[in-house]
C-alpha cells in the first residue's frame, strides 16, 4: 500500500480538524439514569450526553421498574438515533448457579450492542475476555476503585473506564488521573451510601438482602435508639446527605474527569429532567461565567425535593482531615431516609373506583408487577400538604422492603374534609408518602422510544456456558496456606493472646497501628513470619496507597511472605514480588468459579471466603479437587458497613439498636469508623460438615474486637464440641446447613445469652 504525504494546506486543514476533533473528546460526558421510560424521556429531552439503565437482573436496582427485552433493544436504537451513548448495569455479583444466565446475558448484550456495560463481578470481566473481546467494560463503583493502581490494572485487563468510589476528594481525584490513561467516571449528583463503596453487609447481614446482588434495604437509613451520656436518644444516626458537586464541575472538568454521572434510578423522571438541565446548564456555561453558572445551575436544582445536600469529600486537602471532619458534614441525623418532602403514613385504605383501576391497567406498562395493578385509594396524616392529580410521589414501605415512585391520577375530598389519593396496591396502613414534584412544576417530554416496539423482538438465548475448569493444585504450591485453624486479629497484643488456640496461621490486620508496629518498632512476636499472614484494609485511596507500598516494601524486605489482598490496587501493588504469596480476600467477593478463573490469572492460587456466600454456593464453586484453595470464615463479628470518616463528637454512644432489639456497635478509629452486630456470626458448631465438604481450613476472625482469653475458650469449645454459640447469627449459611427447627428451639432457649463485644 502506498501512502501519500498529503499537501501543506491539506496538512494544515488536518490539523485544524484533529484540534477540533480533540477538543471535543476532552468535554466530559454528562451521564443520567434511566430507571424507566418516563426518566430516559427526560434525561434525553434535558441534554444529557448518555443514559445507563438495568435490566431484570444483574443490577444494583432490581428493585425499581427497569426495562423490558423489547423496551432496552428499541431505547438502543433510539438513543444512537439521536447521537447518544446507552450503558447496561451489570453491576451486582453473581452466585455458581446464575453463571449461564449471565452469559446469555451477556450474548444477548454482544448482540444489542449498547455503548458499554458497568459491571462489578470480575465474572463479566473473564467472560468478556474470552468471548466477547469487543465489548466495552466500565469499572462500577461497586468494584471499590479509588487508587491509580487500581484504575491501572483493570485498564490492562481491558477495561476502558473506571467509575471511582464516591469516598474521594478533588485532590485525590486529580492525583488518580494524573497517573492513569483510563477514563474515570464519578458521582456528582444524588444519593450517597455511608459505607465506603461496595463494602457493605449491612442489609445482607439482618435479612439475607445483599447490596452486591442488587437488593439493598438501605438499614443505615433507618430509626435507632442509643445510651448516650443525657439518656436514651433517637435518630437516623447514619442516614448521609445527598451528594450535590453543582460547585465542582469545573475544577472537576480540568481534572480531566471524562464523565458526570448522576445517581437516580429509582426516582422520579422530574427529578431526572431537574438535575440533568441544571448540571448540563453549568457544563455549557461555566467557562463564559462560572460564578453566574453556578449560581443559576443551583436555582434549578432547588426544586429537586431531595434530601440535604453535601459536597461529601472535596473541601478536604487530605486524608486525615476528612477523617477527622467528614462526619459533620456527611450524617444528618434528623433527616428521614426518604426522598421528596414528607407527605405522611397512610392512615386508611378503601377500594379505588373500577373507572381508576380499568385506567391503571390500561396505561400500565406490560411488566408491571400485578400487585401495582391493583390501585387503591389512600387517606395520609402527619403531612402539611394535600397532592393534586398530576404531582409525583413516592411510597416507601415501612419494613423497608419496597418503594414505588408515580404520579397521583385522582384525589377525593370527603364531606368531613379527607383527602384521597390513589397509590398501588401492596402498600399498606403505616407506610410512608413524599412528594417528589408537583404537577406545576412538571415538564412533558419528547417521546424516546417509538409508539410500535414490534420489530423488537430479540431476547437472551439458551447458549450453553462451555465448563469452566479451575487450575488444579501443585504438590507443592500451597505450602504457605497448610491445612487447619486461622485466627485473625486487629492488634500485635491479641497475638499473644490467640497463639493459646494453637493455630496454623494468624492472620494479622495491617491497619494504621500494626503496620507501625511492624515495620519501625520490629517487634518480637511470638510466631515466625512465617506463620503470620498480613491482612490488607478494603479501603485504598491514593494517600494510602503510596503510603502501603512502602510499607509493604519494608514488610517483604523484613522477611513477611504471605498476604490477602481486599482491593484491586493491593493485587496491582503485590505482583511480580519475588516470593510473596498472596490470598484473595473476602473482599473481593468470589462467588463464582469465572471470578476465580480472573483472580488466578492474576497469580493468586488462595481465597478466602466472603461473609456473605453460602455453603450451598461454595461448594457449586469450587469442585472437591480444588477446595484445598479456600480458607472458609466460620466465627467472626463482621464489619456491616465501614465509613471513611469518625463520627461526630455529638454522636456519643458505642452500642445503637434497631425497632426489633438487635444491638450494633461502633467502633471509631483514626483509619475510620465500623459498624459491627454485638451478637457474631458463627457456624463453629458445623465444621464437621465443612470437613466432610473437603473444606479443612477454617477461619475464626476476632477483627476489631478486643480479643479476651474467656470469649477464645468459648469460641474454641463451641469448635471443638460442636456445640453453638448461644444467640449467634447464622448470617448467610442457612442453605442446607442446619434444621430449622432445632435452630428456633436453641434461640429460645438462649436469647438472654448472647456473647457481646468485649470493650
């Protein structure tokens, strides 16, 4: 082939074209949700730059509307029609048995061809690269990125951009971009978790309902009373502001951030319309006049009926003091979890007219869930205004289990004064109403979708996922992970006090105090290094990343070996160091065998359980000749959520309880605060079925607790005699573990007795 030089004032025309083209590519992306129809329509009709959406399954919203196979496949062709970008939330982790569907999923997606997919379990990674290599990969915030060397490792495994966890600053942002080639996407916009991202147990630990698989009951959220120092008080201790970076939009622009994106899949499409004409507004304008930009872009979110407002991290220069600071500015103790201005309970309920129901079915959408079919009309006390047909509201149920976003269709005025409104069935007396707008202030919107969706007819098909076999075990290989008990602690005196057990291993938590008591005191413990393992913290922002690598640096060149990683910075940081073993931690949540596939090819031969798995699904994973990989956790008082931040000096209490009685402890600390259940989780009794399994590595893991040698003899007896720990939680391992029946009679016979956290 021969190439022509072209001629100069073609050469300058060139020029001229890629410095436009180049232009261009630098503005940042504005990014909306898209929870329905209605929200997509206003998303588009605002001036958003692209949508993300979910489907029925593998996303982090499963419970609001989503779209349907036919409703996703004409919004793709829609939205490409009209020169913007549609991602697909495939951000949740999957267990054994849901590994074929996902892969369907995925086929169907491949075929599609949406802009990227926002995924979180290193499965869709494996998957990807192995069969749909053209498929663009965006880091979800879930995956818990907040390091350059985290961005940097998925972008080598072909994972084009990064969502960063919510928990940074300007500062640290700039930092990560200032290394990285990624793309990086962050929040700008909406509603904030207090844990730090994709760490939470929370919900899972009380009810079984993950946030990593997508059913979040946001518990931070609610009601809880605590003793502090004046008496018993109440509040919503941890339920946090919403994000709002109006401000920051162009400091984060000339950072180089690549795409705004604004949370609200599960809110209503005028929030939707508010938020994205106020943010797309100060994206235009900013460089003309920032100040009068801003001003007039915060005018417009006004009315976006959220909740308080918090620019979360980026007025701290460092880490320390938003350790420090955060709190205050964060937690909003009086501010109820919901969304919209409160409305108040429903009081009573009677039958909605037929004319209204036949309406409801009629305009409803073809998978509607029936039981919002069945309206019905609701009178609402404890609220300062009536809503008007037309307003938006939204109903949370008062267990948590379900909230439902909608417009009023009809309202009823009674001869006494008492006002009706409409609300879907499955919501009862008690539950909770917001206003999230009202009809005066509603904007129509243009149609995205086409009237006649019939030529969209593609679905996932019934591909079968070809066998997926782990690497199977060296003789040699797994000599630094032997057979038998770990015991892992937070401090170098609890050391001392665990080696009584006779363990295999401890493993020793690397946090603010260990790590310096490693490296510059060098202390003499009482086991080799060679039988100690080093935990490493979930949380690795770029202070504690630079700082941990040369930690880890001394640590490996003192003679330490072994360690588990909980992030996919520690994985990036770790390899290629000569003769250093590393676990991957619970963290990192293998819950399928193509995670694992990933994680081995990333050299790491060694997994530790996540607190949230099942025996059922453990053992789907990992096949009986490869179970000498896994460390199982069998007793521990797991971290339900981790804040970056210590609590407010008026937050002056350590134990908190919920309406049902079960008690949580706090525990504030200079690497940040964790909120753990005062009763632990334990299958100790059960360890003969796990060795049956072929599991024989257990773990028992006293992290963030004071280790005494009363509560050790007690846990170790519980092991050794098989007897259960009296009011302990089962947490996660119910499946085919244990009968029902004989569980509830042990409860009965010991709820006085539960084990508590020693202070």
């Amino acid at each position: 082939m021969t190439f022509r030089v072209p001629a100069f004032r073609e050469t300058k025309l060139l020029w001229r074209f890629v410095s436009i083209s180049a232009i261009v590519a630098r503005m940042a992306e504005l990014l909306a949700p898209a929870g329905n129809i209605e929200s997509l329509d206003a998303a588009i009709g605002e001036g958003a730059d692209a949508v993300y959406l979910g489907l029925k399954s593998f996303n982090a919203r499963l419970r609001t509307t989503n779209f349907a196979w036919n409703q996703f496949e004409a919004a793709v062709d829609a939205v490409h029609r009209l020169g913007k970008k549609i991602y697909v939330t495939v951000n949740t982790v999957c267990e054994e048995n849901e590994t074929e569907k996902l892969y369907r999923l995925l086929a169907y997606l491949d075929r599609v061809k949406p802009d990227g997919l926002i995924v979180q379990d290193f499965a869709v990674i494996r998957m990807a690269q192995q069969f749909f290599p053209t498929m663009e990969l965006h880091a979800s915030t879930q995956m818990n990125v907040e390091s350059a060397a985290g961005v940097n490792l998925l972008s080598r495994e072909g994972v084009k951009r990064v969502v960063l966890a919510r928990e940074l600053g300007l500062e640290e942002i700039k930092s990560i971009k200032a290394a990285t080639t990624a793309e990086l996407e962050v929040f700008v916009h909406g509603a904030l978790c207090v844990s730090e991202s994709g760490l939470c147990l929370f919900s899972s630990f009380l009810g079984g309902k993950s946030a990593n698989r997508g059913m979040c009951t946001q518990a931070c959220r609610r009601y809880y009373a605590a003793e502090q120092r004046g008496g018993v008080s109440e509040g919503y201790y941890f339920s946090p502001c919403d994000l709002e970076l109006i401000s920051q939009i162009p400091d984060l622009e000339d950072a180089g951030v690549a795409s705004f994106k604004i949370e609200g899949r599960m809110k209503s499409a005028e929030y939707v319309g508010t938020v994205v004409a106020a943010y797309r507004y100060v994206m235009d304008h900013w460089k003309e006049d920032k100040k009068g930009a801003v001003i007039t872009a915060k005018r417009m979110l006004a009315s976006d009926f959220a909740r308080s407002k918090s620019s979360y991290w980026y007025n701290f220069k460092t880490q320390a003091e938003g350790i420090e600071k955060a709190g205050e500015e964060i937690l909003n103790p009086d501010q109820a979890g919901g969304t919209g201005i409160y409305l108040g309970t429903i009081a009573a309920l009677k039958p909605a007219p037929a004319a209204l129901v036949e309406a409801e079915k009629k305009n409803a959408a073809p998978d509607t869930p029936p039981e919002q079919l069945r309206v019905q009309m609701a009178r609402l006390k404890g609220g300062s205004y009536d809503p008007d047909p037309g307003d938006s509201i939204r109903l949370h149920r008062r267990d948590d289990s379900g909230r439902v976003s909608r417009k009023v269709r009809s309202a009823e005025t009674d001869v006494d004064g008492s006002r009706w409104i409409d609300v879907p069935g499955g919501f009862q007396v008690g539950d909770s109403v917001y206003l999230l707008q009202m009809k005066a202030a509603s904007k129509r919107y243009a149609r995205v979708l086409p009237r006649d969706m019939s030529q969209y007819r593609r679905q996932p098909g019934d591909e079968k996922l070809p066998v997926l076999d782990l690497t199977n075990v060296g003789k040699n290989e797994l000599q630094f992970f032997p057979e038998g008990l770990y015991v892992q602690v937070s401090s170098i005196a609890d050391v001392f006090v665990v080696q009584s057990a006779h363990p295999v291993r401890v493993v020793i938590e690397l946090n603010g105090e260990t790590s310096y008591d490693l490296v510059n005191r060098k202390t003499v413990l009482p086991l080799s290094k060679k039988q100690l393992i080093l935990s490493l913290d979930p949380f690795c922002p770029p202070e504690t990343e630079n700082a941990l690598r040369k930690t880890l640096d001394a640590l490996t060149e003192s003679g330490f070996t072994t360690f588990i990683a909980n992030n996919i910075a520690h994985i990036a940081m770790l390899k290629g160091k000569k003769g250093v073993n590393v676990i991957a931690g619970p963290y990192l949540y293998t819950f399928n065998r193509w995670a694992v596939s990933w994680l081995e090819n990333q050299n790491i031969g060694a997994f530790v359980m996540p607190y949230e798995n099942s025996r059922k699904n453990l053992l789907a994973t990992f096949p009986a000749s490869v179970r000498s990989r896994i460390l199982v956790p069998v007793f521990a008082y797991p971290a339900l959520f981790r804040l970056r931040f210590k609590l407010p000096p008026s937050y002056d209490f350590t134990y908190f309880t919920d309406k049902e009685g079960a008690s949580f402890k706090v525990n504030s600390t200079p690497d940040g605060s964790f909120v753990m259940p005062e009763t632990a989780f334990s299958v100790t009794d059960k360890c003969d079925l796990l060795y049956r399994d072929g599991i024989k590595r257990i773990l028992l893991d006293f992290s963030k607790t004071k280790v005494t040698k009363p509560e050790l003899r007690e846990v170790m007896n519980s092991l050794i005699k098989k007897i259960p720990l009296d009011g302990a939680y089962r947490f996660n391992w119910k499946e085919g573990f244990y009968s029902p029946k004989r569980v509830e009679e042990q409860k009965s016979r010991g709820t006085e007795a539960r084990p508590r956290i020693k202070k």
